[in-house]
C-alpha cells in the first residue's frame, strides 16, 4: 500500500519540471492520476510510463488553462469516477521575459496573467465543486517566493504569484467548513525549463540562472507536496516557502565565485 493509494489526484502542466515530477512521486505512492497539459503527445507517452511503471490508472487530456470553455468541458465529461478527484496542483504556469515595467512586452504580460492567475482560477471554479459535495479534497497550489518578494524587472511575473497567494488565502476561507485542505507551496529557485520559456529558448542565459549555485530540483518540490498532502485529517500545511540553501530571497543570491 503506498501513502495514496485509492486517491485520485489531478495535475495541471504535467509534462514538464515541478508538474511532471509530482505525478512521479504520486505514482510511486499509488495514486491514480489525471495529467493535462497543452503538448498532448509527450503527456501521453508519459502518461503511459507511469502506468507501466506503477501500476496505476492514468487519465490524460491536452488542456490549455487559459481556455475556460476547455477546462469546463474537460472536466465536466470526466467520467463519473475520474470525478472523485482528492488532490488538484494547480501547478501550470510561466514567466515571460524579465524588462523594466515601462518597458514591458503586453502580450508576455497578458500570458503569464492569463496561465498563472486566470487559469488556476478556471481549473479550481470547476473542482472545487466536486471536492465539496465530497466534503473532502486538497488543493495545492504551487506559487513562489515571487509570490513573497517583488525583485528587479519581475514586476508582472511576481505579481501573478502574489495573486496566487491571496487566491490560495482565499480558497482556503470560503471553503474553511467544507473539509477542504488548502496549501500553497512557494519554491525559490527550482532547475526545470522555467528558465527556458522565460527566455524563449535562450538555453546560454536559462542556465546562467543557476550558475554557481545548487539549485532545487523538481523532485524536491514534489517530495514537498506529497508531505503536505500525507498529514493527519485534522492537519492543514498552510504555505510552504521552500529555497536552495544559497538563496535567502530572489534578490540575496550566494554564488560561488
Ligand atoms: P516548466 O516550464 O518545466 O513546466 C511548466 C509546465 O506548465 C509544463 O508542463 C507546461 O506544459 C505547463 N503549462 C504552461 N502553460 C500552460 C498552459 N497555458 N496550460 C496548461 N499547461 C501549461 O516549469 P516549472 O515546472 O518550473 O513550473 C511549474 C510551476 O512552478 C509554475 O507555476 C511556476 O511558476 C512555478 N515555479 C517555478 C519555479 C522555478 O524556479 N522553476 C519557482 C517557483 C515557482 P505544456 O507546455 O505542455 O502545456
Ligand atoms: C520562480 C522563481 O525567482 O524566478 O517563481 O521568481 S523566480
């Protein structure tokens, strides 16, 4: 028996870093999954991994959170038991260049608000119903210390995440006697392809991000959501701030030399 076993957790942006590896470390426990993401071909051949690898019984759709039609249909033709969802990580999202606010591209602007804030609303608008006429469901949500911490020419990216925080705040009131646990996991530096996207494909600067530091992986963000997802009944892990070791804050950074 792994810690989830008989759970069914839904995962949104689950082909890549944080995403991909907390339906991993889920698998390894047991769970059934849910996995959307928009590049439906490598969520699928995932997808299929998982159930060879673990036994467990996959659902996988291409889901763009950003389309609310999408994400109300999709989740509302899940089949009846696909239905009983006990975990949601509202986990898709991104950052988009980094430019002083005055000089800001609209359109990379208008995609982070759009994923990051609009999109964990959607996916949450139609869950949470489901969780509540269970009267049981955890939703995690992954924000940042960008969600903590404004830093130089992170101005709408950081602002999403703190839009994160209070939303996470938020849920967790409106639905504090519906028996629903609200966590919100808020990593530093975590090496995925964050940094790629963020750069478009600027794999020379992505790296640089990391450059003299041990950076956190995504593992170690997954191993932090399956802990606060496993405690007592009784027990609500309200935030976790979670950073390498080097890095106090998004701005106090300790390279080696
Ligand atoms: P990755 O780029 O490795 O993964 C992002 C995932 O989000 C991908 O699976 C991508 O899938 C999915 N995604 C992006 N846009 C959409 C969309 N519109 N609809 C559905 N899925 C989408 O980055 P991370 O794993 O690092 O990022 C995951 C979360 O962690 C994000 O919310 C990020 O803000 C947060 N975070 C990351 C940190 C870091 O340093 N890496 C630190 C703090 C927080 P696809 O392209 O297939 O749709
Ligand atoms: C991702 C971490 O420092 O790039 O949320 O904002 S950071």
């Amino acid at each position: 028996m792994g810690l989830l076993s008989n759970k069914t957790a839904f995962i949104t942006g689950a082909t890549s870093g944080i995403g991909k590896a907390c339906a991993e470390e889920f698998a390894k426990e047991g769970a059934d999954l849910i996995l959307s993401a928009r590049r439906i071909e490598k969520l699928n051949e995932f997808a299929e991994i998982l159930k060879k690898d673990f036994g467990i019984k996959v659902f996988s759709f291409k889901l763009d959170v950003r389309n609310y039609q999408d994400v109300k249909n999709s989740i509302s033709s899940l089949p009846g038991e696909w239905k009983k969802i006990d975990i949601l990580i509202n986990n898709a999202g991104l950052a988009r260049g980094l430019s002083k606010i005055y000089e800001g591209d609209v359109e990379n602007w208008e995609e982070m608000i759009d994923t990051n804030i609009k999109g964990l609303l959607y996916v949450s608008r139609q869950i949470l119903p489901l969780m509540i006429e269970r009267q049981q469901g955890h939703v995690v949500n992954i924000g940042s210390t960008a969600g903590h911490y404004v830093y130089p020419n992170g101005n709408v990216y950081c602002a999403t995440k703190h839009a994160v925080n209070a939303l996470t705040q938020a849920i967790r009131i409106d639905t504090v006697d519906k028996n629903i646990h609200v966590t919100s996991v808020d990593p530093g530096m975590v090496h995925t392809n964050f940094s790629n996207v963020r750069y478009s494909g600027d794999t020379a600067k992505a790296e640089e991000v990391y450059k003299g530091i041990e950076p956190l992986t995504a593992e170690d963000i997954a191993n932090t959501v399956l802990f606060c997802v496993t405690r007592p009944k009784h027990v609500n892990i309200n935030e976790i701030i979670i950073t390498p070791l080097q890095q106090a804050s998004p701005a106090y950074v300790n390279r080696n030399k």
